[in-house]
C-alpha cells in the first residue's frame, strides 16, 4: 500500500523546527504517513490555511478563530505560556495613549499578537503598517514607524537596538485572566477524518519527545532556518515557547483558548464559531 502523504506546514523559527525535526527527518515512525514539511512564515500559514491548502499547519490562535469551520484543533505543538506574549515597542518611553493614531508596525493582519493589541486597546489598530516580523525592529529605529508590535526572536534582541518596552501584552494577558497566553497552534483539515487526526496528534507529541530527548541533534535543522543564528538567542527561544502545554494543551490551556476566542468575538474580531476546537466522533 502507498503511503498517504500529507502537507504540513510550518515556521522556520526555532520552536517550531525543534519540534518537527524529529517527524519530517525519519527519527520515528509514522505509521505510513509522509509529512511533507512546508516552511513560511506564520502569517503565510495563515493565508494559506484560510485558502485550505494545507491538511496540517501551525497558525496563530487569531487565524484559527476564522477558520474552526475548516480546521480543527491538536493538542500537541503549539505555543502557549507566561510570560512570552509580544511586546509593543518604540523609541522611547510613551504611555499607551501616546501611541493611539500613531503608526504601528505589525508582523500580520491574522497574527495573534495583532489580535491581543486590539482586544487590549482597539485604538491601537487605526494606524498600522504590515511587514515581516524580522524588520519591525529596523523599521522602528529607521521611524517607519512610531511603535512596533514584535514576536519570536525580537523579543530577546530588541534592547540591544536601543528600543524601549512600552506593552507587555503578555503580562497584560496573565493579569487579567491569570491564564496561560495562546499564541500558535497546530491544526489539521476536519474532513482527514478522526483516525487520522488523532494519529497525527500522537505523532508530533512523540517528535516533540525525540527533540526533548536529543536535543543537539536538532541543531543543525535549526540554525539552518534561523532568522537569528546567536545559539544563545535560539536556545532562550525554544525555552520559552516550547513547553508543557507544547506536548498536550492541559485543560487551563483550552480555558485560555476559549477565553481568548470569547473576548474577540465579543469585539466582533473573529465570529463566533459552533464548531468544536476538537474533531469529534
């Protein structure tokens, strides 16, 4: 018999190669399944699903509001936690209010980043400019723009670019929900079908334990798609973004998700969805 062969998209940041290293390398076995890896960057994936061309991908938890229809939810792989939530930053010290109708640089329209700074303060969204995350930082300093709304590996190199923190939504989030801050998640197409998805589930957690387990051995995948290659930087970001909630979402997790998902409706963000985040029987 063939191998079923499945897309399986996700970014070339550091979190997200450790944890698919394992499963797209032949490190385990698949039972039969060939993933067929597709690196872009999270807001890429996010087109991408919203047009259903992937069976598997890593989106931000905002793209999945808009897409429970299509896609349902893994408990394994995604980016969830304290204290890793984006940050606004500027040139100098300001007050939130300072920066309502200022220009604000923003890594994607779909990010989950984006979608926490308008339920935060919907006037922060009047004035924003669109790029890749990896040039919000330059465009800050450059004043392209007055603030920047910064993810991934910015979070740990911005002060050394003499930016300040003016929000810390992650923080924000913890305070205000004493939750876990939903980030990233990893979905799959509805109709793949239970079996299937549940296999695939098992199969990420499992390469995310490969990783866990051999971890110098994921070096080189890593550094190779890098956008910053400092091995101190990348470990601080697979510390902080891959952790337990990576291997199974935990039911404060799911408490998260649906909080999340509550507030943005609630502002007409996202709609609100019948569907369950999980494929049921």
């Amino acid at each position: 018999m063939a191998a079923q062969t499945l897309s399986l998209g996700y970014s070339p940041c550091p979190n997200d190669t450790f944890i698919f290293y394992a499963l797209v390398h032949g490190k385990i076995d698949t039972l039969g399944i060939v993933y067929k890896e597709i690196l872009e960057d999270v807001e890429t994936l996010n087109q991408m699903a919203q047009q259903a061309k992937l069976d598997i991908t890593k989106v931000s938890f905002h793209a999945f509001g808009l897409l429970r229809d299509r896609y349902c939810l893994l408990g394994s792989g995604g980016a969830l936690g304290k204290g890793c939530g984006p940050l606004v930053v500027a040139r100098e010290e300001h007050s939130v209010q300072d920066l309502r109708g200022k220009t604000i640089a923003i890594p994607g329209e779909l990010t989950t980043a984006f979608l926490l700074l308008q339920v935060f303060d919907p006037e922060l969204k009047q004035k924003i400019k669109i790029m890749p995350f990896h040039r919000i930082i330059d465009a800050v300093k450059n004043r392209e723009a007055d603030a920047g709304l910064i993810i991934h590996e910015s979070r740990f190199t911005y002060q050394r670019e003499g930016l300040e923190c003016v929000i810390d939504l992650g923080a924000w989030w913890e305070q205000e929900t004493g939750l876990p801050l939903p980030l990233g998640c990893i979905i799959a197409r509805r109709e793949l079908g239970r079996e299937l998805v549940q296999k695939t589930d098992a199969l990420i957690r499992k390469s995310l334990e490969y990783a866990f387990s051999n971890s110098k051995e994921t070096e080189t995948y890593i550094k190779r798609h890098a956008q910053e290659l400092d091995e101190h930087v990348i470990d601080q970001h697979i510390r902080l973004y891959v952790n337990d909630y990576s291997l199974d979402i935990k039911d404060d997790g799911l408490h998260a998700v649906e909080e999340l998902f509550r507030r943005a409706a609630d502002q007409g963000i996202i709609p609100k969805s019948p569907h369950p985040l999980f494929l049921t029987a």
